[in-house]
C-alpha cells in the first residue's frame, strides 16, 4: 500500500459535551456522523489543555505545553509565556517533510505573533495570532472572484455591547474582537460565511493535489463554530431556540466549587454574562446560533468529504475531524467561552479517523485520548521518523488503538488558566474518576460515570480518600519524571527550579503544585476542598 495523503480538519472551539447527542436536545452532525461511521469515532477525546494557542501548539509539536511552553494565547502579555515557538522547536511538517510529503495548511493559525504555517514549510494560506479574516486580502479576492458582497450580519444578542442587539453590522471589523461576544445570523450567500471561505480554498488545493504523484498532507483549520455565533440564514433556520431545555449546570450556585469558577463567571473579561443574560429564553436564542453554527461547520466538513471522494483518492487518505478543544457556553452558573477550570465542556471534543484502505469501518476507541495521539498518528501513518527533536512526542498512535490492538487505562490532561487568570493545574482521568489538582485554589474530584455534568464535587467526601491518594500519586509520578525529562534537555537554574523566578520551561507555579500535592499526600486526612 503507498504512503496515504493525510487531511485533517481541525475545529475551533466545539459545543460537544452535554451538547452534541445527548437526550437533552437532538443535535448531531450529519457529515461528522456519516465519517465517523465510515472509519472509527473516539468517544473519550479530550484537547490535552482548553485554550486555542496552547491546545494547538500541543498539536503541531506533538509535545505539551512544559516542552513547547505557549501556554496561553499568544495575544496575551502574561510573564514567562511564549508567544512564538522557539527557534528549536520542530513541528509536525519537518516530520512528514521526511517521509516525502508535501505539506499544505489553511486557515486559523492563532500560534505566534511573528510567524505564520509558512515559516515553517506549509504551502497555503494563514494569517498570524487570531488573524482578522473578514478584513484580509485573502477573504475579499475570494468574494470578488466569486462576485460576492462581503458580508452583513444581523446581532440577535451582545454580551458586552447590549445597544448592538438587534442591529445590522458589516462583517469587516477593524481588528477581530468587535463582534467577538455576539450571536446572530449572518445575511447573505453562505459562501461568504467563514468556514465555507476555508474549506472551499482547501477544496480548491485538493484537486490540484489529486493529480500529483507525492503524498501531501493538509491541515485545514476553521474559525469556527467559535463565537461570535453568526450562522448563515440556511443553517439558523434548522434550529428553534425555543425547542432548547436548559441546560443542567446552567443555574449552578457553585458552592461546591474552588474560587476559579465564580472567577470565570464573575469577573473574566468582565463578562458575567449570568448577570447580563438572566433569562434562559436569551441563552436559547444563543445556543440556537451556537449549534447552528456547529451545523455549517459540518457542511464545511462534509465539503471536504465529498472532495476526496470525488477526487478518487478518499480510500488511501487518512481523514481526521477534530476541534481544539470545547466550549464552556451555558455551562455552570450561564458560562461564556472557556473557563479557568478544567470542566468537560471546555475538555471533550469530537474526534473521527476515515481510512478505508488502513482502517476498520464502524470501529471505536473507548479509551481516552487527546489531540498530542492525533499528531503522533499522522506521523506514524506516513511512516515517518520521530527522533528530529531531543524533547520526543508524547503521544501515541492511534492506528494500533483503532485496530485494537493497544489500550490506554488513564490520562493527564494540563490546564493554566485563561486569558490573565493563572491557574495551574493537572487532571487525571482513571477508572471513570476524574481529579482535578490545581495550584492556589481548591481541588475537585467528579465521578463522571454517575455525574457527567460535574454537579457534584466529591473531593471533600471522607469516601473518596483513598481514591485521591491514589490519584495524587499518578499525578505526582506524571511531575516528576516529566522534570527529570526535561532538564536533561535544559536543566533549570536555581532561581527557576526554587519559587522566585520562572521562565516558560521552568514555571514556578510547577514547582508549587508538585509540593501542594507532596504536602496532600503526608497528611491522610487532609481534603483539599
């Protein structure tokens, strides 16, 4: 069998968990469903850290955030955080580029302030940082040689700006915030609409690729379904707002919560969107538009479905459909973007792998897995060497898992905190439970096999002791040779292994945590609550 062309689409920000095919509400992708049974669902995918910068940096590098060290998004100014890679630093592309592939990427980059996919041999388009593209030369050549007008859309509701509701606004901001905290209906052609700009450029590329020998990749990234929620009219008109339950953390007093959580409703960004929007009967018109817009990024994905089919050459190539991470809307006390905690809104994402001629058709993996095994699995699909960087991947291919002949029993996922509120933190996931160990606030423990909504937070729960030492101890083990790892690499001074100073590789707030949970773990009777 020759080497497979590799297309991988990767989501922005995906309203999946409580959300996407629960008994709540019948919301499901058609094209997403269709692929998945075509070649094998991950019901257990998790972003390996819940913010766009970090969680995709994981994914080019195949490393987590204590090796690349972006650990927050890059248009943010926070101390010791890098806001481009390093110099060193190698990205999935010079592995494939190895292997004989040519590799192109599309769309949404949002992985440095100075440097683009292009600095790093991908053929394609992106902008840098969050990129603006209603407002680029790319977006508008692409109106023009389809004769398009650029865009209007109407506000239904704006969390930050209420004397917008009900106006009609051009979609051509002067930088990409002004609409950010929006949701509405974008009028006019639903070409205009972001993710079909993206796929219908990636489409182009992928004919003219079919007719080429040499095995490519592409990685086509959405904007979307990322708020702002601006849906084209087509796909706003499926969902009724009014057929939307509540949703069940949706009125959360939080008392069982560490700080970060009123934190994020209170005061992040100022948005206290649960002050601003009290009334259920608004968050369905939001939630209306959120999955509306879920629902044409899946046309976009189905798009380039039919592409490769059409194209002939779907059967040897390796599709993967995924996001970066989810969405934390409407969630625990009427949330808005994503959280300084680790909730499973923010955590789950959609993951399905197509390969007729290297995959079983209908299969599952159970078992969890992150967006690190993804780029582990395009690396090993092409055959690829894995030694380019002294500082190796830390995923695992997900082929030996989709023919079922590997397992995985636990895993930990990281989290820092969003936008300037710092919050370090490790989450373990084993036998059903899952810990939450953080740094300067309180801990959490869920059974998500009885509670998957996290109502319940069992860490101060005299039944559950042996459960977090346990629990404490992987997560201890995890630190530990994770630091012994890396200084063989680059070994920290004694500023930044002690707790005065940090630098990206070297956080103080690391070194706090290990001794929090060190100190936990002396003390049988200690409950972190």
């Amino acid at each position: 069998m020759s080497k497979p062309n590799i297309v991988m689409i990767l989501a922005d920000h995906v309203a999946f968990h409580g959300h996407y095919g629960s008994d709540r509400y019948p919301y499901r992708w058609p094209h997403l469903d269709r692929i998945a049974g075509q070649g094998v669902w991950c019901d257990q995918a998790r972003c390996i850290t819940p913010v766009c910068t970090p969680s995709r940096a994981s994914f080019l590098t195949g490393k987590r955030p204590d090796k690349h060290g972006l650990r927050w998004n890059s248009e943010y100014p926070i101390p010791h955080n890098r806001r481009d890679f390093r110099d060193d630093e190698v990205l999935y592309p010079a592995y494939l580029a190895q292997a004989g592939y040519v590799n192109h990427y599309y769309g949404k980059w949002h992985c440095g302030v100075n440097k683009t996919a292009a600095d790093y041999g991908l053929t394609g388009w992106s902008l840098p940082e969050y990129g603006n593209l209603y407002a680029s030369d790319r977006y508008k050549a692409y109106l023009a040689a389809r004769g398009l007008e650029q865009p209007r859309c109407r506000i239904d509701h704006h969390l930050l700006r209420p004397e917008l509701d009900g106006t009609t606004v051009l979609m051509d901001p002067e930088e990409p915030w002004d609409f950010m905290d929006g949701a509405g209906v974008l009028l006019g052609d639903p070409a205009a609409q972001e993710q079909n700009f993206v796929a219908n450029i990636a489409a182009d590329a992928i004919r003219d690729l079919a007719r080429g020998d040499d095995p490519f990749s592409m990685v086509i990234s959405l904007w979307g379904p990322h708020h702002p929620y601006y849906p084209s009219e087509e796909f706003a008109a499926l969902i009724n707002p009014a057929d939307i339950p509540p949703y069940p953390s949706f009125a959360e007093d939080l008392s069982d919560k560490p700080w970060r959580y009123r934190v994020q409703r209170d005061l992040r960004c100022q948005h206290r969107a649960g002050e601003r929007w009290p009334d259920w009967g608004i968050w369905q018109t939001v939630l209306a538009r959120a999955y509306a817009a879920g629902l044409q990024t899946d046309a976009a994905i189905g798009r380039i479905a039919d592409v490769l089919e059409a194209e002939g050459i779907a059967d040897n190539t390796l599709f993967i459909v995924t996001a970066d991470h989810g969405d934390g809307l409407a969630a625990h006390g009427a949330g808005w973007d994503k959280y300084s905690s680790f909730s499973e809104e923010v955590a789950r994402i959609p993951l399905v792998m197509r390969w007729p001629d290297g995959l079983p058709a209908g299969a599952a993996i159970s078992d969890p897995v992150t967006l690190l095994d993804v780029t582990a699995t395009m690396i090993d699909a092409a055959g690829a060497p894995v030694d380019l960087h002294p500082l190796g991947l830390d995923g695992d291919s997900l082929l030996p898992m989709a023919r079922g002949a590997a397992r995985r029993a636990a895993l930990i996922c990281d989290h820092f905190g969003h936008s300037g509120d710092i919050a370090f933190q490790k989450i373990l996931y084993l036998d059903g439970w899952k810990y939450v160990c953080c740094w300067g606030d309180g801990d959490e423990l869920y059974d998500l096999t009885a509670d998957p909504f996290e109502l319940d937070n069992r860490v101060n729960d005299p039944a559950t002791i042996d459960r977090q030492h346990v629990m404490r101890d992987r997560i201890m083990a995890h630190l530990e040779t994770r630091r012994a790892a890396r200084s063989t690499w680059t070994p920290a001074a004694f500023w930044e292994d002690g707790i005065v100073f940090s630098s990206p590789e070297w956080p103080r707030e690391e070194t706090l945590l290990l001794y929090k949970l060190r100190s936990l773990q002396a003390d049988p009777d200690y409950r972190p609550g």
